[in-house]
C-alpha cells in the first residue's frame, strides 16, 4: 500500500487547496472529512482516492496510508478525523420533479446542510440554491447533510429562471414570507409541488415571492421568529409524498 | 460618561473571564454579545454594564465607552460586535407549566439556542435541560436563540425526578424515539404536554423513553435521519397551543 509522510509531498499540497472554494470549483473535486461521509461517497461512487491513518477500513482500490498530521493539512476541522476522501463534484440532473426545495441566499453551512438533510429525508426530489447561497462543498455543509447530499440532487441556478421552468411544468411554488401569506394549515397543496426559504436575515427575494403561486407562513404563538432551517423541517413535513407509516 | 481603553484595566480582565463556564457559574453573570441580545436583556432587566464604541445608542445608566479591541477582549465571536453587556443569570420559576420541551444532553450550541428560539415562537412555557446539555450561556446559544432565552424560562434539572413530578401534575410526557414509536400524526395529545429530545447521537436515554408516557416518531419518507432541531420544530408546531391565524 502506498503511504506519505509529509505535507510536503506535491499531491498532498496540491489536495490541500481543494480547502479553498476557487481550486474546488476549478478542478471539480473536494475533500469529505471522517468515516461516515467517506462511506457514503463511496455508495455513490464520486470518490478518487482514500487517505487515512487506517487504510484497512476500506474496501476500496485507491486507499493511501498517511499520518495524523498529513491528515490534518487535509482537513478546515480540528475534530482529529482520521481519514479524509477527494471526490468529484458531479453535476446531477433534476428532472420532472414532484417535490423541490428551492433556497434563495442561505448564509449558513449549518442551515443549508441541515435543509439538505430533511428534503432528503422526507423524500423530496431535489434542492435547487440560488447563486448567492454558500458554496455546497463546504466542510460544515458537507457535515451538517450527514452524506444526504449524495442523495439527493442538488444544483444551483439563477432560482427567476429555474422557477419559471417549474411553473411551466405544472410544479406550484409557494414562497414562505411572514406578511401577506396563507397560514400554512390554509396552503394549496398540490402534486408536484416546490418550496422556497429564503436568507436568514432578509428572507425570500420580493421578486421571488411575486413570482410564487402561492405565499405561505407558518402559524405561531410567540415569537415571530423560525430558523430557517427549522421552518423548512415543518413545510417539507407536510408537503412529503409517501409517508411510511 | 465612563470611559476604558486598555484591556489591562482590572475591571476588563474580570469581565473577560466570564467567557469560561466555571467563572460564569461562580458569579452568576454573563456576557451577552451584539445590539440585538443586549436590547433583549435590556427589557427585562437582567443588565449591569454595557460597553460599547457606541455608547449613545443605548439609554440605561451604565454605559461604558471603549474601543474595539478592548471590546474584543469580551467576546467569543469574531464578528466585530461593537458593544458586550455584563448580565445577570436569573433562575426562573416554572409554575404548573401546559407545554415543557425537554431536552436530554443536547450537546451542540446552535441545536440548544435554536431549539429554545423555536420553543418560545410556539409559545411553549418552559424548557428544561438535563444536567449533561452544553451550557446555556455559552456565547453560541446566546445567539442562536436570538433573544428567545431572555423570555421563556429556560431550567437545568434532573430530567428523571422531573419528568415524575410533571406527571404528577397531570402532563402527558412524550419521548421522540426511533423504535417502537407511534407515528406523530397517531400521538395522544393532552392538555398539558411535555416533549422530551435527546442527545445528537444517541437520543433520548432509556431510563426516560420507559418513564415517557408514550414514545412518538416523526414519520419520514426517506432517509431515517433528522436534525434534533428541526425535529423538535415540527413537534413543537404540531402542539401549539393558541395559533394565532
């Protein structure tokens, strides 16, 4: 089995950039730090090449035996993962969707991989972020989808656009806003439906929420105030297809 | 008006170890970070000292000025806050509660503020942490419930002796559960309720799941996997007592 000792070794250089956002979207690859994530990269077969401190855990023909401190330079936590993957973004594609979450402008790794977590686990078909939302191959993203984002199609597109296309394709799109909305208990539901969540500070786009069939908010009685990721949780709940009972 | 430039001064170095857990509890007090928590503290009252580069913004008798690093030196965050407040801790009474979250050694910061952020909008009464959740003045919780800490009684308990006094009260108390767990949409609901959410890892510890008065799943289409969070909103949504329409 191959091994590398020292973070001077050229590739090990050249992974370590896949830290930053611009050589991720130059080269098309990025990094998946710990064993959970690496298991579900490798399910779905995007992974180029293993390094870890205990390369027999894999069952995989492109495993390399480093140190800790090799992995480290690998790695924007400090959690003392011990393996850590290079994988290729792949670009997937979307098609005829029943079920899309729609996310204009998220700001926070946490929130946007939680999102991802949830439409996958209520069956949603898709995420689709605008341009402006943080970048996807971030490390807290990756985290927060717990390896969800490899199952779930997720795209970004310039969201006036994409939602025309939906609208056209008979997908009702509702905007969640706190003023002049339906409360959610009120809300059309339909068979191909989308949802759209917007920034944590400022929320959906006017232009967006114009564009929407719909504008939903969600009933409360304290606090006019949701994380976004959490009201996201309570619309997809409701809006999911088949529920296993 | 008062005024402090160096970080040397003594009154600062005191102030500052306040970031620590151990000097927070042997003093009662605590920091609270940013325009928005300090003006929440400021309403009910919990304030001592405020300092800030801007201290003309804020009406209350004891406002120190001062510059920006030694700001900094009170802070947790690299956000570039312009004003730090010296709180009180108050411990509040939880009398005869309708709606209790319960939350059993719930580890990370922003699952912790956001779970009370959330509790609060849904008008919940009161949330109850187990002696093993992460501490509730941490500077990451502060923020993530966005102010909600200041205005729903948030109390540290032995979760066991509590949850047997609640029932003692009349309060139906259910536990979220993956096993041998009703669907949400089947649960019994009560007058008074009380939800208790685990662990991130490991959920809600057996002792209490057998004490629970029944054990309730979130029922998912997909992938058998939801943020704590996000699981408690969409609980908490569905218990709410008075929906403002």
């Amino acid at each position: 089995m191959e091994r590398i000792d020292s973070t001077s070794n050229q590739r090990i250089k050249n992974w370590a950039k896949l830290l930053q956002k611009k050589e991720r979207d130059k080269t098309g690859l990025f990094l998946a730090e710990g064993d959970h994530l690496i298991e579900e990269a490798l399910k779905v077969g995007i992974v180029d090449v293993i390094l870890s401190e205990h390369p027999d855990q894999y069952r995989f023909d492109h495993v390399i035996e480093a140190p800790s401190h090799v992995i480290q330079k690998l790695c924007s936590s400090r959690s003392g993962t011990a393996s850590v993957a290079v994988c290729r973004m792949e670009e997937p594609s979307v098609l005829q969707p029943d079920r899309v979450l729609i996310l204009d402008g998220i700001q926070d790794p946490g929130n946007l991989g939680t999102l991802i977590r949830t439409a996958r686990s209520f069956g949603f078909d898709a995420v689709v972020t605008s341009e402006t939302s943080c970048d996807l191959y971030n490390e807290k993203v990756l985290r927060s989808t717990q390896g969800a984002v490899f199952q779930i199609p997720v795209v970004r597109r310039n969201l006036s656009d994409y939602v025309s296309s939906l609208q056209k394709q008979g997908v009702y799109v509702i905007a969640t806003t706190l003023a002049e909305a339906v409360p959610m208990k009120e809300m059309n539901v339909s068979d191909k439906m989308a949802v759209i969540l917007g920034n944590e500070g400022n929320g959906v786009s006017l232009e967006l929420q114009k564009q929407a069939d719909q504008r939903v908010r969600i009933e409360m009685s304290g606090f006019e105030s949701l994380n976004v990721a959490v009201a996201g949780g309570i619309l997809m709940y409701q809006l999911q297809k088949q529920v296993k009972i």
